[in-house]
C-alpha cells in the first residue's frame, strides 16, 4: 500500500512540475522567436514553437522544393503550436493524432533547450525528430512528440514538420522542382536551418542526430543513403523503417509515381502540358480527398536518392562515420492492420494468400507460395493465421527493412576500424495505455517505443501506468541522449556486429525493462535472409545455403534456350535442403558416386558456403567456384562427395552449381535463341550471379576461382577461351581435362551437331521443319530423351557465340582471356577409371580390341595415324594385362592428360607478355583407397582422385581404410587449393 501511495505522488509532482513562466527570445534567420520557460523532471526547459523555415509552400510554390525563408519575420511567437501540413486524419487514430490545425503553411519546427545556456559556453548535442505516419499524415504539433522531457538530459531537440502525401510527393517529370521527394527536401532544408541556427539555441551544429519512428525512420535511412545530406548530421536513429526492399524493383518508380500523378490532375480536369500548374489552383482539402488512391513512397529520382540501398551500399556510394541505433518492436504488423480493422477475424489460409497478392502490387515479386509456406505452414486456427499475416505484414514493411539497413551499413561502412558504431534493438515491452490507443491483446506492436522515447509516463501519466513504466522510460530517454551524446547507447548494450569477435554473431539488444541485459543472437536467421543453416567443420562455423535459383526454369520455351536471369525473385529460399538435380542418365555402376539425387528440368540452382564470420570486416573473401564432372552427361552440385565446407573452413566462401548436361544440355538447335552449349551458358550465368551476389555472403566477386574436374575442368578451359567469360573470374583450377582436340578438326561440326539434333526430332515424329522441329521437342517428356543419351560424345560445339575457335585457334592468335593464374593436373593413369565407367572391360585383351578403341575413338578424335599410336602404346606387349593398361593409357592420353598439359603449355606460353600470371601444373600420384569414385585398388592412381582430397572427404566422410596420411594430405591438398584462390601462388 505504502508503494501505491509513494507512486501517486511522485506522478502528481510530475505533473505539477510542467508549468509555464518568464518569456524568452532568441534571434534566427527566420526572426526573433519568442519562446516560454517550462519545468520538467526538476529542469528549466526552453520551448520555441512554431518557427517557420522555408517561404510558405502555396501557389507556385506547391509540389515544389521549398525555398528558405526570403524575409525574417518581425517576432514569431513559439510559445504557441502552428499548423500542421494538410492531410486525412482517420477517425481510428484521432487520439494518437490530437487536435491540430492544417494548413499549407506548415514548414515549421520546434526547439526544446535546457534553460541553462547562459552559464555555459559548452554547446550541447542536437536531437532532429522526423514524426512518422506513412508520409501521409503526423505533426511535429502532435501531442505525443512534446520533446522537453528529452531535453531535460542535456540535449536540444528539435522537431520539424515537412509536406505530406500529394503535396509531399508529386512526381512531374517535365518540371525540375516538383520531382517527387520534395516531402524529404522539405526535413533536408530543416536540417540546413538548424545547422545554421541551433547555436543560439545552445546546440552543437557538428553533433545533431537525425532520428524518427515508422515514415520518419524511413526518412532517417534516405538521409544516410542520400548525397544532399552528406556531413549535415553526426548520429542517427531509426525507429522502425527503413527504404530498403526489393533490389530489382522500388514500391513506386517514377513512371508509375508519374502516372498517378496525371491520373490526379485528370480528376479536376486538369489534362494539358500544364496539369501540374493546374493542380496548384486545386482547393487543398479537394486534393487531399483523394490521398487513399495516392501510392507515397520515397523515389529514387537521381537527385535526392541516386540509388536503391542495395546498389548504394554494393558501390559505397552513401553518408559513412555515421553511429546508428536502429530497432524495431516485436509485432510491427499489428500495428498496422489492427487500427482500420482490415483483417477478418475468422481468417483463412486463402485470405492470408489474398493479402499477400494484394502486398505484391506494391512490394513486387514477392513468392506468395513460400511465404505463404514460411508464415502459415501447419497453422488451422483463424487465431494464427491472423498473426501470421501481422507478422509477415511486420516483417516485409519494417522489421527485414531495418535490420537489413543497419545489416549493410555494418557491413560497407569502415568496419576494420571498428569505429563505427551501430546497435540494433528490438522492443518486448508496451505501455498499457500506449500513445497508439491500442488494445493490451496486440502485444508489442508499431509505435510502442514512442511512449518511452518521449517521456510520455512522467509527461502524460495514466491509471494503468506503474512505476516501472515511468523508470523504463526514463532508462530510454538516457539511452537514446547518451547515443546522441557519445555515440554509444549503454555499457550492456553491444554492437550489432563486433569486428573483435571472430564468430561474427548479429546482436539485438532485447529492450525490456525485465531483461536488461538479455541479447538476442542472430535473431533474424529465419527471416530476411536466404535461410541456412550453421554447420562445424575443422573447428570453424560455416554458413550453408543450398538450392539457391540463379535462373528461370529452363521449362517450355527455355528448354534448348538460352538461361534466363530470375525475373521474381523468391521472399524466402529454404537454403537448408538439397534440391533438384538436372536430368541424366543413370548407371547401377556410378550410383555410389552420384548418391540419391532427386531429378527435374527445374534444376538451375547453387550452393554456397562460407565462414560464419563473414561480415566481421571490408575485407572479403577470396571465391571458389566449382563446376562438377560428368561428361557434360551426369553429376550434380549435390553429390555428397562435393560438400564443400571442409574447403570453406580454410577461409574463402565455396559456390558449387548445376547447369543442364547431356541432351537438354547440349543439343544445337540451329537458332539464335538455340545456339548449343546451353550448359556452358548456364555455368556462365551462375558466375555472373555469384559477382552480383556473393559479397552478401561475404565473397569478393573480384577475387574468384573457377575450378572444376573431368567435364567441370573442360569446362573451365571453354571459360578461359570464350569472349562471354572475359572478367568474370581471377583464377582458374583445371584437374583432367581440357578443351584442346585435334586442331585439323574439331570434334563435331555445326552441321554435325544439326543432324544429331535432327535425328532426335525424327525419333519423336517431329516435323523437320526448321519452324517446328524444335518447338516439338520442347513438349516430349524430359525423362525420355536419356534413352539417346550414349548416342554421342558431348563436346562443346565450336565456331559459335560462346567458343568462336579452338583452343589452338584461340592461342594462335591470342583471342583468348589472357592474365589469368592458372592452376591444372592429371593422374597418371585417367584412363583405367573412365573406360571401366558404366561397363566393366573384359579382362582378356588383344591387338585387335586395341585397333577397335582407335576406331571407335577416331570418329570423335581424327586420329591420322593409326600405326604410329599402335606401335607407340603396345610396343612388342602381348600380355592381356599390358594391353589392357595400354588402352587405359591410350584412352586416359587421348581424352585427358595430353588435352589438360599442352592447353596448361599454351596458355602458360601465350597468356601473359609481363609474365605476371602463375601456371602449374601437377600429377597426383597417390590415392585414397576407398575413394568417392568407388575405383578399385587395381586401376591404380586415376580419374577423379583428387576430388577424396580437394573436398576433404577423408576429414568430412572418414573410411575404415583411411590412414592419417589421407587425413593430413586432404588437409594440404586443401590449403594448396584455397592459398591459391587467395593469392595465385602454390606454397
């Protein structure tokens, strides 16, 4: 009882402590402004109301930058509130709203100062409140954003009212100051008003902190990305929001900001060159009538904001040395949706799928199905799925937005200092009777930290109020004043990222006066992101992410087509499952090898695995990028003998992809949109994905390895030689094999390949027709084709758009992609593993079954003599066993070895005139007993050997056979590899 009491009237002496006093005045560029002395919290307090800062923004000056003031007023009254900028006030939110005036004439601020200015010459720091509400409605008049409990911490606070929804935001292209923004030039020029007034104020220019709450975060973050506020501000804090959303299209670009804006005009007949002249003799209150139809979102207009967050972040092009706190609540979508009763209570599935159709107009592109997926999953109850659309609401307006703002700034801003400081909180705890008027049931929602910030229990107590809602905002009122002042909120709140700890944990500071000093590690790991999963390997955490789509699925028109990029990108990939592998054929002989894969033409997806410190610092990771083997006829990134976070362990981030193979692969369709080699342009595309992407992953795309082995080295060499790959990768590994045949004759001519191709068509009653023949394989089930899948060697098809010539051609006259460090090697026995591949090979060998290798060869290779290589390899053997292994090594010579060292020879020999890129060349001359290619001990060191090592396969899959010189030699087989990748140079 005694506690009650004691709370009563320490609430009662708060409020008897707010009253007014001595008149006081300062003088502005805007005038002398007369302001009133109040008490809060045992402080005398300044208040200036009213100021204006720019000429008002009526008649031509509507829809346009706003001007600063031409002429200072005589004395301006701040002891009273002005108007605020015309908007509509719904009745749901006229409490959180107040009682205020509109009018056009609105572009004002307010100033709060501790009345103790005169004692000291010390400047204080400045606090610049941006009020939210959608950059459709709010006022720096509102009774909410009274700024003098702030102040009582030693800060100035200022509060700035800025033009809203179509006064705000109009875009015009024509016309050069009505480009949309003008809302944010109307806080810019605020920004420069205080910068050269707030001294009188007793405020420190060169220490303002911007900060704002939902629109006025929004506004806050367009600060930090946009060239016009450079050096205006020190610190800055965004309150739930931020502009940040989908990459490859804005909520509203200027074409569709531009349509609607005409469509405005033609509402009041406004329809000539002059609507927008027009539009300006329009009654304000008529305009605004029409404001729920008026989309407002900041636009990147190449004045304010140049460029989206993902591409100024990407480039480095944004306000850097700049402290931030950036937050959000825990369920910011109810805040949203609940005060206009938008969401039915008896919610289904299919109303959740209706909403997320209807966010799609204006997020774009967003996987209605695996969000749908990711939110509802197993939820019945209209209870859940209502808070599945809160969430996912939260979630894809403000809470991904913001942390993966505050995520990027740690990110490309000057991390190896750690100078930079940016914190990151969520808010678990809600005042009762919370400014927003909403209900106890909707938990912590949007606008629940603006009772705290604000003071609002010690200025406007409630009943419900305890004392521990008065101390807790207190504690916030010093948190948010300490950053402003030192750029650090609290002794126990850490950075969101800490360039000192080397497992790179994201930490979200639980804001809860119950939980003090609780953290929240990497708390948005399932959401926002590409989902994976955190595995240990070699004492090091590795982030993986699986089936991740680079391409549209190469389905009906896209099949036997050139790949297309991904033109919807998903809201949220599952990274932690293996995918759908490419069609193939398959063989009882190879299915320890290529494991349990799971087939479908939908298969163009990758793999990515990197240190989970990788956004400890700028300095990024040197790129791995391996394609698989097969014969351009089989494999998959998701073999298990290709995981590659052993690789990743030694510090470089591992991408590995699947591209089309065999038929759907190869086949030449004669056509520019069929031009062959289909799944060298899917590996192209990939890589081009991966210099887009993989700096998120903490990859730098300027330093990237393409490696592969058997078909995925041969591969590698085509990337070498072709025009299409020039600069897209630093290094190369080649391990057996190489696009270097008979340069007399290459392996399969255009027309060749066009009569194959043609073969097929007749196969599956296709007309011949060059209009038809292809559309018609495009409609036969994918599955039958592998029944022609032995018909012929894949080769990549020369004399094209991707390989103009060959290897020999290419080195000839340097038409090759030159200056790169080149890393390649064979086995000494290649082809013992290969001709036993699918079958096994009959032990009892003669001449004669050695003639017949050359002859069945020779229709690939254009062997010219046929005596020379007999006499070569067999040379007086006529033991089974040795002519078995001469055709081993015929084949494995033929096919592999030679091929793999005169390309490494050539290109050694021609690449570099400075002779500043490295060659080497190895062979491997030792081998895991229980190998991944499941080869016997009798075929001796062969094809594929390296792979056990290269992967780590005795570390990551140890056999009962496995010595420790397996484990150790993987261990240097792998840092060979990677010191490579980092450095060009074998140690």
């Amino acid at each position: 009882m005694l506690l009650k009491i004691t709370f009563v009237l320490y609430v009662l002496v708060n409020i008897l402590q707010i009253y007014y006093c001595t008149e006081l005045t300062v003088n502005t560029t805007s005038g002398v402004v007369k302001g009133l002395d109040i008490h809060v919290l045992n402080t005398s307090i300044a208040q200036y109301l009213n100021i204006p800062y720019a000429e008002p923004p009526v008649g031509r000056l509507r829809f346009s930058k706003p001007e600063p003031l031409k002429h200072p007023k005589q004395l301006i009254d701040g002891s009273k509130t002005g108007n605020s900028c015309v908007q509509t006030v719904m009745d749901s939110i006229k409490h959180f709203m107040g009682n205020i005036t509109q009018n056009e004439d609105c572009l004002v601020l307010n100033v709060w100062t501790p009345n103790d200015n005169e004692k000291s010459n010390v400047l204080k720091p400045v606090m610049f409140w941006i009020h939210g509400g959608g950059l459709k409605l709010g006022s720096s008049f509102q009774w909410v954003y009274n700024g003098s409990a702030l102040a009582a911490y030693d800060v100035v606070v200022v509060s700035v009212n800025y033009r809203l929804d179509v006064f705000g935001f109009i875009y015009d292209e024509q016309e050069s100051s009505a480009q949309g923004n003008v809302g944010l030039f109307d806080q810019l020029l605020a920004l420069k008003w205080v910068r050269e007034n707030i001294h009188n104020f007793g405020g420190n220019k060169d220490k303002i902190t911007i900060f704002g709450e939902s629109s006025g975060s929004w506004s806050v973050s367009a600060h930090i990305l946009s060239p016009l506020s450079k050096g205006l501000f020190k610190r800055a804090i965004m309150q739930s929001g931020a502009t940040f959303y989908n990459k490859l299209r804005q909520p509203l670009n200027t074409t569709e900001a531009l349509q609607q804006s005409i469509q405005l005009g033609k509402q009041f007949n406004c329809t000539t060159s002059q609507w927008l002249d027009c539009l300006r003799k329009v009654d304000a209150r008529e305009l605004i009538k029409y404001k729920s139809s008026f989309l407002v979102y900041p636009l990147i207009d190449n004045k304010f904001l140049v460029m989206n967050a993902q591409k100024a972040f990407q480039t480095k092009y944004f306000n850097k040395d700049i402290d931030i706190i950036a937050g959000i609540t825990r369920h910011e979508g109810v805040g949203i949706l609940y005060p206009g009763g938008q969401v039915p209570h008896n919610m289904t599935k299919k109303d959740f799928i209706i909403f997320m159709d209807n966010f799609d107009l204006t997020f774009h592109n967003l996987n209605v199905s695996d969000i749908t997926g990711f939110y509802v999953s197993n939820k019945t109850s209209s209870h859940d799925i209502q808070w599945a659309l809160y969430d996912a609401l939260g979630d894809l307006t403000l809470s991904c937005p913001t942390y993966l703002f505050a995520k990027s700034y740690t990110q490309y801003t000057d991390a190896d200092s750690n100078n930079n400081n940016v914190y990151f909180y969520e808010l678990t705890y809600q005042r009762l009777a919370n400014s927003m008027g909403l209900p106890k049931e909707t938990d912590v929602t949007h606008g629940a930290d603006l009772d705290f910030v604000f003071g609002l229990p010690v200025l406007k107590p409630e009943k419900s109020d305890t004392e521990l809602d008065v101390e807790f905002s207190r504690h916030v009122m010093k948190i948010w004043t300490d950053f402003a002042k030192y750029g650090k909120p609290s002794t126990v709140w850490p950075k969101l990222v800490d360039n000192r700890d080397p497992k790179y944990v994201h930490k979200i500071y639980d804001l809860n006066p119950n939980t003090d000093t609780h953290i929240f590690n990497n708390l948005f790991s399932k959401t926002c992101l590409v989902k994976g999963i955190d595995i240990h390997v070699l004492n090091t955490s590795i982030a993986q992410y699986l089936n991740i789509p680079y391409a549209e699925p190469p389905l009906g028109r896209l099949r036997f087509s050139k790949p297309e990029p991904l033109k919807r990108p998903k809201q949220l990939i599952d990274g932690t499952k293996s995918g759908n592998s490419c069609i193939q054929s398959k063989s009882d002989l190879l299915n320890h090898f290529l494991g349990n894969l799971t087939q479908n033409e939908d298969c163009l997806v990758l793999n990515v695995w990197t240190p989970n410190n990788f956004n400890k610092s700028n300095v990024l990771k040197p790129v791995m990028f391996w394609i698989h083997g097969g014969g351009l006829a089989i494999g998959s990134s998701f073999q298990w003998e290709y995981n590659a976070s052993a690789l990743a362990s030694h510090d470089v981030v591992v991408v590995s992809i699947n591209y089309r193979l065999n038929i759907l692969g190869f086949l030449y369709g004669d056509q520019q949109s069929s031009p062959g080699n289909l799944g060298l342009y899917d590996q192209l595309l990939a890589l081009k994905w991966v210099r887009e992407n993989i700096h998120e992953f903490g990859g730098d795309k300027n330093n990237i390895t393409i490696f592969g082995e058997s078909a995925g080295s041969l591969s590698v060499s085509t990337h070498l030689l072709s025009p299409l790959s020039k600069g897209l990768f630093k290094r190369a590994i080649m391990e057996s094999a190489a696009m270097m045949v008979n340069k007399q004759r290459v392996p399969a001519s255009k027309s060749e390949a066009l009569a194959v191709s043609l073969f097929l068509a007749k196969e599956f009653n296709c007309s011949l027709d060059r209009q038809l023949w292809l559309d018609c394989l495009r409609k036969v089930e994918a599955q039958k084709f592998m029944k022609y899948s032995g018909f012929s060697l894949i080769l990549p098809l020369l004399e094209t758009e991707f390989l103009p010539m060959s290897a020999q051609q290419a080195f000839d006259t340097k038409n090759f992609n030159k200056d790169v460090d080149l890393l390649a090697g064979v086995a000494p026995h290649e082809g013992s593993a290969l001709l036993n591949a699918g079958k096994e090979l009959p032990h009892n060998q003669t001449a004669i079954n050695f003639q017949g290798l050359l002859l069945s060869m020779n229709s690939t290779f254009h062997l010219n003599d046929f005596k020379k290589i007999t006499d070569f390899y067999l040379a007086n053997k006529t033991k089974s066993h040795d002519i078995e292994w001469a055709m081993y090594d015929l084949y494995g010579d033929l096919l592999i070895t030679c091929p793999t060292y005169l390309f490494a020879k050539n290109y050694s020999l021609l690449s570099s005139s400075t002779g500043s890129n490295n060659v080497y060349f190895y062979e491997i001359t030792y081998q895991r007993e229980t190998n991944a290619l499941g080869a016997v001990k009798q075929l001796n060191v062969t094809h594929g050997a390296d792979v056990d090592f290269v992967f780590g396969l005795p570390v990551l899959k140890p056999e009962k056979t496995d010595t420790q010189v397996d484990v150790q030699f993987s261990k240097r087989v792998m840092k060979l590899w990677t010191d490579f990748a980092k450095y060009g140079l074998i140690y």
